[in-house]
C-alpha cells in the first residue's frame, strides 16, 4: 500500500474496544443513514492523537466526520468502488489483515520460545546447494536428490567441502564466497535451512535437505553468542563511480583529513553534517539506525561497529564496497528479553515459512468448529476421472462431466461447493510432487487437503461476523481507500495537471513564495581563530581555496575546512552576520568553530519563479482546492443532520 493513503486515513487507527453504545441515526447523506455508534467509536479512537485541540470539540468534530463521509459518498456516487484496482487493493488488505485471525495461539506460542532460543546464538555456515523448482517433475526432483547424495558421498570420503562447493553448488554466489553464508540468527534464513544450520553441531555437515531453493548440504564452521545490535554513526565518502586513481586518492584523503580533525578534538557529529555523503545520516550527525550481524550488506561495516567497545569511541577509517568510513560507537543493543520481544517474534512468525505450522493446525480447529458433509459416491466418480497423468503433469480436468455443478461438500448447510472446484483443485496440485498411489487414494488424500482449504476459506470470509473489530477496520479501510482514490481524482491529479489553475493561484498568493537575500559564498571553517584570521588575510589577497587549504593544512593537520554555494541569508553561519555584503567578512563563532566568508555575488530578495517552488507551490494549492471541495460537496447532497440524537451522543461523551 502506498505510504501516502496512510496519510489521508483519519480514521483508520488500531481499534480499541469500547462498551457497547445505543444505536441512532446521526444524520443521512441522500437519505443514506450514518450512526452513532460509529461516530462515537472513531471520536474515542483519534481522541488521544489529534493535536489540536479545536478537534476534540465535538460540534467541530462532528463537521470533520460529516466531511468525511461526503467524500466517501461521491466516490460511489461517481462509482470509484467498481474499480478494478481499488477492488484488488481492498482485497489484498483484506488478505493481510485476516492473518492475524489465521493463528493457533499453542503452535505460535511454540515457535515464538523456539524462535527466542535461537536468537541467543548466531551460527556460521557453508552450504552446497542444488537446485529444483517447488513444482518440478518427480524425475527432475530425484535427479537432483543423488547429485547431492553423490556430493554427500564425496564430504563422508573427506574431501573438502570448500572444494565441492565449488565444483558442485549451483548457488551463483558461490564464485565470491566459496559457500560462506557468513554468521546469522533466526529469521536470516528460510526455516527448513535454519533448522539444519541450528541442529547441526559445529564442523558438521548435515544431512540433505530441501526448501523451496532445491537441496541443500549444511556445514556449520561456528556458533558464538548472539552479538545483539548496535547503533553507530559514521561519517562516509563515497567510492568514485568511476575508476579514476586520482578520484580514488581524493577520497582516501578526505576521509583521512576528517580523522585527523576528530583527533584534533573537533565534534564527530558536526564534521558528519558538514562532510558525510551518506544523505540520509549526515543530518542526523551520521547516526544509523541500530542494526544486527548479517542485517548489512557490508560485513567490514559491521565487524568494525561491532568491534568498538566503549560508548563514544572512534574507528579509524576504513574502506567498505560503498566508499570510506569513520564509525562512532552510540550504544550496544544486547538481546532483549523474552516479554520484550514476544510480539515481535510473532509478526515476525506470521510472516514465515513457520506460519504454515500454525495453518496445518488452524485446520484441525476448523473441522471440530464447523459441521460439513461430503458426497461419497461424486467423490467416487471422481477418481473415475483422474488417470496416471497426474503425475507426468498432463492430468487436464475433463470439461464435459454432467455432475460437475453437483455439490461435493456441504459447509455449516451454507456453504455449497461443487465437484468443478475439487477437479481445479485437483489439477492444481500436479505441481506439488505428490506421489500417492494408486489414484483412489491420492483423490482421498487430495479431498482431505480440499476439505482443510474450504473450511479455512470458509471460516476467513465469515470474519466480519465472527469479529466485530474485524469488520470496524474494514469498513474504514474500505472508505479511507475510496476517499485516496477520489482526491487523487479531484485534488491532486488536478492540482498537478491543471496549469492555468496552477499559475493563477500562484501569481494571486505570489507573497508566499519569495526568495529572501541571497549570496554566492565560500564559507571557511575552523577549530583555531588564529588559522582562521590567517585564512581571512589570503582570501582578502585574492587567494584561492586550494591555495589556502595548501598553506594552512601542513604536517598532517587539518586546520580549515571550506564549502562554497548560493544560499539565503539565514542560511547556518551566514544568519550570524547583519550586515553581510560582497567581499570578506569578519570572523564570526559558532559552537566552537570559526567562519570567515567570502562573499562572491548577491542577488536582492524577490519572488521566486514558478520553477524554483513548483512543488510546495501544488501543495498550497491542493489544500486550497480540498477546503473549498467539502462546501461543494454539501451543496451536492441533501444532508440532514439529527440534533436530538446529537446533544444525547454529546451527552454521553462528556459523562
């Protein structure tokens, strides 16, 4: 889902569970009915997250709701929820938010104390890998099954498994790593293969074993304690994108210049927000977010960060794939605790390869909770229909079968499915691999399989009923999707495509946009207020960057530092100066560092150019045309609002 549709859904925060309220109508949209319980469950539900007071005002509240659902009302009036991507997207939500019902609190409470004991250890392992489809055919499947039995011969001869993996291991990365998959945790890997990696012991290969990749040969080179994670900044400059040995030495002096000044005592973070490349550190003063072994693509990041032992201390530079680095130690994360990372770990198990575990036994729950009935003598018929083709693949479901709009299985008396349905399903699972003979008894195990499938269908698309908190959630995701979709129709798309809308908007609220005084500056920094006025005397000479730098900077120290632009007059260090005019200026403090700048050109306060604030500009002028649209919209609609109902709702609330 697009982050900005999270945006626009006021109301769609985590339910909670309210006492049950009186049900009235509040008001109507075109005879359309709203009640109050809905509107006191969202009023409860934002009430701790707005921050301005003026909406936790009810009658003011009540304004915002009715906004609200006008716009969700012109969306179906215009028929936006017959589209086929808002329909897509729906049920897709749907899918996600219903497998947090999908669970069998004993299975997951399992994996997750499974899943913990293995987060206290990260194992380093090599693997042999040979490939085969999910769904390949039984030959294919069994000639892949003895190449890695033959490889396995070869590792219980001795050979070297080093060596066999690069002869034998279809994993491309084996070329770089020799099969080294480096140190990980639960969760790094798919869960069979974490299963062998944890259950072997260290120097072991494991026996083989398949995933969803192929088969797989496992040898565990090491177990140690689970570092944890760690927050570092650092402070980066990039590897040249092209090979240039002169571009290379130009960074590799760069980085060493920055250590220097930091030995020299000067702040990490603020040579960080200065020189760092790294865009979205260098702001921040190069801090990272916290990170654990295996989570980087750089394992020389992470050995030096989690190589740094004592709060605030320094590497020395260091070079990685992406460039330079100085890393400053934040703090060490060990392992948390159990309760800590409960739900963590169960998010985190609903989304792995673990959840099928949980399904299997959801399975079982769905048969004792739902009466169902299966006709024997279609199924009967049925394995008539199915031949040995189904295991070469070429099984096809026979298109004239006079019962195959019969009813097979009977759910709750509700639910009919017919015989077609278990024929799809059944040549469905040609792919599976499933070798059961003879048919009569692979068309039982399969019915049985069906059985499972159409109960947890079944069961998943009673949710709204089962759960009320389900269906809330839905209905307010199913509005918030049809209000995006219908401001992305009325306001944005407009707002960006129409220009002459755009450009008067502009030109009639041209105050909002206007460049403050501005300069073309080379602005020095440094740490000594002597270098400093040194540097002030050569830029006055007419001396250039470089030339300053190079008289300055001596016997490996980094005394001054320079950055050139056009910025506005407010802009960091320039803010300090009142009077700022071409030339160079005086020298001027600011959290321990001296500046002397140099001012190049100036360019008078003004209006900007479309060009240069297009964006904040579109901005502007969609929010001017959504505050406008809801007076449209009630001119559109007959609304009626209930004030009775209304003063008892407000009654309540404030009780």
């Amino acid at each position: 889902m697009k982050i900005s549709r999270l945006l626009i859904f006021v109301f769609l925060i985590a339910p909670i569970f309210l006492v049950a309220q009186s049900k009235e109508v509040l008001f109507t949209i075109d005879n359309h009915p709203y009640y109050t319980d809905e509107f006191v469950r969202v009023y409860n539900k934002n009430l701790d997250l707005v921050k301005d007071d003026s909406q936790k005002d009810l009658d003011k509240y009540l304004e915002l709701f009715l906004g609200y659902k006008l716009k969700v009302e012109k969306a179906n009036k215009v028929g936006l929820q017959n589209g086929t991507a808002y329909q897509n997207e729906l049920k897709s939500y749907r899918n996600q938010l219903s497998k947090n019902y999908l669970n069998d609190s004993k299975v997951t409470n399992e994996l997750v104390h499974e899943a913990y004991d293995r987060l206290q250890q990260e194992v380093r392992a090599s693997h042999i890998l040979v490939l085969v489809e999910e769904g390949a055919s039984p030959q294919d499947t069994l000639k892949a099954y003895n190449k890695m039995m033959d490889i396995r011969k070869r590792l219980d001869a001795g050979e070297d498994f080093i060596k066999v993996a690069q002869q034998f291991s279809e994993d491309p990365s084996v070329k770089e790593n020799n099969g080294d998959l480096g140190y990980f945790s639960a969760f790094r890997m798919v869960y069979p293969f974490e299963n062998a990696a944890f259950n072997t012991r260290v120097g072991q290969v494991s026996k083989p074993f398949r995933t969803r990749f192929g088969y797989h040969i496992v040898k565990v080179v090491d177990k140690r304690k689970n570092r944890g994670e760690v927050t570092v900044a650092h402070i980066m400059i990039l590897k040249p994108s092209k090979i240039d040995e002169g571009q290379q030495e130009k960074a590799k002096a760069t980085i060493d210049d920055i250590y220097k000044k930091i030995q020299q005592g000067e702040s990490f973070e603020s040579l960080a927000q200065q020189f760092s490349e790294d865009k979205s550190s260098a702001p921040k003063g190069g801090v990272l977010q916290r990170f654990g072994s295996g989570q980087l693509s750089s394992e020389e990041f992470e050995n030096v960060a989690f190589e740094l032992t004592d709060k605030n201390q320094i590497s020395a530079p260091f070079q990685s794939q992406f460039g330079w680095h100085i890393v400053k130690l934040i703090e060490k994360h060990p392992v948390r605790s159990f309760d800590e990372m409960k739900a963590e770990l169960e998010d985190k198990i609903r989304k792995d390869e673990r959840s099928l575990l949980i399904t299997n036994s959801l399975a079982k729950k769905m048969r004792a909770k739902y009466a169902f009935t299966k006709d024997a003598k279609l199924i009967a018929k049925i394995k008539g229909l199915v031949n040995d083709n189904f295991y070469s693949q070429t099984w096809e479901a026979p298109s004239k079968f006079n019962e195959a709009n019969n009813t097979i299985l009977t759910i709750n008396k509700d639910r009919k499915v017919t015989a077609k349905v278990f024929l799809d399903f059944i040549a469905s699972k040609q792919k599976s691999n499933i070798s059961t003979r003879p048919v009569a008894k692979l068309v039982d195990e399969l019915f049985e399989k069906f059985v499972d499938e159409q109960l947890m269908a079944y069961y998943n698309d009673n949710l709204e009923n089962e759960f009320s908190e389900f269906k809330n959630v839905m209905e307010e995701y199913r509005d918030g999707l049809l209000l995006f979709d219908l401001m992305e129709k009325e306001i944005w798309n407009r707002a960006k495509n129409d220009t002459i809308g755009l450009n008067d908007y502009f030109k009639n609220n041209i105050a909002n946009y206007q460049w403050k005084k501005r300069f073309s500056v080379d602005i020095l920094s440094s740490t000594d207020s002597k270098v400093i006025e040194k540097a002030q005397k050569y830029l006055k000479k007419g001396k250039s960057l470089d030339y300053i730098k190079a008289q300055l900077n001596k016997d490996g120290k980094v005394n001054v530092m320079s950055k050139s632009g056009m910025y506005e007059e407010d802009y960091d260090i320039l803010s300090e100066y009142k009077n700022l005019s071409k030339g160079v200026s005086n020298v001027v403090t600011k959290d321990k560092y001296f500046f002397v700048v140099n001012v190049l050109d100036e360019k008078p306060a003004g209006a900007k150019e479309l060009s240069e604030c297009r964006g904040k500009v579109i901005s502007d002028y969609q929010q001017y045309l959504e505050n406008n649209w809801v007076n449209e919209l009630k001119k559109e609609f007959d609304i009626k609002i209930n004030t009775e109902v209304f003063e008892k709702v407000k009654k309540q609330l404030h009780n």
